[in-house]
C-alpha cells in the first residue's frame, strides 16, 4: 500500500521542490536573516503536498487519456487526490492567517496553475510552456514565498486605498532572490525539456506539441545552454556580493555536468539516457546549497 502511493505520488521528484526550498533557506541564513520557524514549516508542508497533489493529477489525467493503470483504483486515486489538495489547501489558508494577503494570491496562483498543468481540455504539459511553467513555480514561487513570509517588507512594501494602489520595490534584495531563482530555474525546466526530448516521438502521436516539438535538433543546445546560464547566476551572484565567494566552486560541478550534457546529446532515449537531467540536478544544486550553508559558518566567508 505505502510502495504504491509513493509510486502514485513519485516521491522521487520532489527534488524539485525540496531542493530549492532548501537553497532559499539557506540563503536567508547567508543573508543575516531571522528565520520564522512556523511559518516557514507550515511552508514546507503545505508545498509538499500540493506538490504530491499535481503529480497525482498529472497520473491520472495521463492515464485516462492514455488508457493505462493506475496504482489504485481511479476512484481511490481520486479520493487520494481530493485528501492531498484539502491538507494543502488548509496549510495555505493557515499561512495566510499567519501573513497577509500576498501570500494568498502567490498561493492561489500556484494552485490555479498546478491543477492547470495537467487537467483541462489543453493543459500546459500539453504544450510549449510546460517547461517555463515549471521552472518558474518551482525556481521562482517558492524562494519568493519563502523569503516573503520570513523577511515581511524587505521585498517590496505596498498601500492600499480607494483611489490608488502605492508599491515600492527594494532593488538590491530583488535582485539577488531573482538570480537566486535562475538556478532551480533552468535546472526544473531542464528535467521537463529533456522528457520531453525524449518523448517527442510518442507525444506528437498523442497530440501534445510540447516545446522540444517547436525547437526540433535547437531543444540540445537549448538544454545545454539552460545549465551554462545556472552557473552564470552564480557567478553574477558572487560578483555582486550576495554570495560567498566560496560558491565559485560550484564551478567544479561543471566537469561532470558537461559529461553528462554530451551523453545526452549522443543519445535522447528516457530509459537511458534521461537520468542525466535527474543527475545534473542533483549535483549541482546540492553542491550550491552546501557552499550556501559554508559560506554561513566560516568566517570571512560570507557576502560582502
């Protein structure tokens, strides 16, 4: 029972969620910042599970168009579905209740596009933005909720009356979270293009036109190109000083990450060759959050 709803769920991707909450909050540390433990738990949890919640109905919306099995019965993978979207649901409105209203409508947006991505008449998956989708809730919402419900004001500050609505921006804290989101960035979506490179074939056959249809042989230099530009932040990072100078060698990930991209450009077939995304991945956002987290207990090695 618990081996199948880990299958049904794919525990095994919720890299992607975990990895950059992890990388955020750890550069709240870097950054002097006080960590709000109930807050960011409710986070965490609430964002797990509806992470578990859209990949459960992605499998089902899939499989009923494909005719395939589910590891439950569809209805029990139905009530597996609602069970995880309630408990999602409830930590999101919980954290409102603990913030404001900005984190409903980031929340909210999360949710509408989460269930968007797979279910619907053309859902996003279907299409050429399911890697962009991707990439920017999970490389981009989540550092940004994390930083908002921890640092209230240090983003931006807003007014609200009947006449008009009054924003102002904090540039340099701006900044340093959009470079700090370009790495998951590129890397979520990477994981996404490279299924999708593997998968063109059998998607055209079913009716979904996804990017790496759009791109044809430019999808592997886009691929590549999305890794180079995850090392670029963290050099444009370093050099603006939000980042210890202990990050640059991240860059050493680079020798087996090129390995991997010339595998992959060689051979696009998903039970071989697909791996070295999930591997890329991996290896490098583990070696950046633990740089991160040095760069917090060494001395004179933290930002300038």
């Amino acid at each position: 029972m618990v081996k199948r709803f880990l299958d049904y769920v794919e525990i095994k991707t919720k890299i992607t969620s975990v990895f950059p909450y992890l990388m955020t909050l750890c550069y709240l540390v870097l950054s002097g910042r006080e960590i709000d433990p109930l807050r960011s738990a409710v986070f965490f949890f609430g964002m797990f599970l509806f992470d578990l919640t859209a990949t459960t109905v992605n499998n089902y919306s899939d499989t009923k168009k494909n005719h395939q099995t589910l590891q439950f019965s569809r209805r029990t993978a139905l009530r597996i579905t609602a069970v995880l979207l309630l408990l999602s649901a409830a930590l999101g409105v919980y954290l409102v209740s603990l913030t404001d209203m900005v984190v409903l409508l980031a929340g909210g947006l999360c949710f509408f596009f989460g269930i968007l991505y797979s279910w619907g008449p053309v859902p996003l998956s279907h299409g050429p933005y399911g890697e962009i989708a991707s990439g920017f809730f999970y490389g981009a919402v989540i550092p940004f909720i994390l930083v908002y419900i921890n640092t209230p004001g240090l983003l931006f500050s807003y007014s609200l009356s009947p006449e008009k609505i009054l924003i102002e921006i904090t540039v340099m804290p701006v900044a340093g979270l959009l470079l700090l989101a370009v790495l998951p960035f590129c890397l979520t979506a990477n994981i996404m293009l490279a299924n999708n490179i593997c998968d063109v074939g059998h998607d055209v056959q079913v009716g979904r036109y996804t990017l790496a249809f759009y791109l044809k042989k430019r999808a592997l230099y886009v691929f590549a190109l999305l890794y180079y530009a995850a090392y670029a932040s963290v050099i444009l990072m370093v050099i603006a000083g939000f980042l210890s100078p202990l990050s640059l060698l991240m860059l050493l990930t680079l020798i087996p990450v090129q390995k991997n991209i010339a595998v992959f450009f060689r051979r696009q077939v998903k039970e071989e060759t697909f791996i070295v995304s999930i591997k890329n991945f991996l290896l490098i956002i583990s070696a950046h959050i633990i740089l991160i987290a040095a760069g917090c207990f060494l001395p004179g090695w933290g930002p300038k």
